[in-house]
C-alpha cells in the first residue's frame, strides 16, 4: 500500500488508452476555432489522473503511481491530437 514505481507494458498501454477519450472530449468542448492548448490538455489530464491516484491511496489492494499519472497524462494529449485529425 502506498505510492510504487512499479509496471509493465500491458498496464502503461491500458492507462493510455483509458484517458484517449478524456483529451478527445476535452477537445469537444472548446468553442470552435479556438486553438489547441496543450498546457490545459495537459492539466486535465494530470489533474484528473492524480485524484484517481490520491483516491487509490485509501484503497488496501490498489497502490498509487507517478508512472500512472504519466501515461494517463499521455493519453490525454493523443486524445486531443486525434480530435485535431479528425
């Protein structure tokens, strides 16, 4: 219980994924024309990952980690980035 450093693959690709979505939304709710802002992209993400994070810290058999904020963080600004293909 606490904060670890440890992971593997299949976990880091599964946190990108999960937060695909939240960049790709974010991006759904900017009036039109408005540019991109990878900062805020960025911050939702990392805000949104650090509660799950801060939340798992009260959870026995879950443990928190930097790495998870990280790829989650990630996640979001690819999400955002396919918004801006599409």
């Amino acid at each position: 219980h606490g904060l670890t450093m440890l992971w593997d693959w299949s976990d880091s690709v599964m946190n990108v994924v999960m937060f695909v979505p939240i960049g790709f939304c974010f991006q759904l709710t900017r009036p039109a024309g408005v540019a991109l802002s990878w900062t805020r992209v960025l911050l939702v993400g990392a805000a949104l990952s650090g509660g799950i994070e801060i939340a798992q810290l009260f959870e026995a058999t879950r443990f928190t980690s930097l790495v998870d904020v990280a790829t989650n963080s990630g996640g979001a600004l690819i999400g955002a980035a396919l918004y801006q293909v599409v």
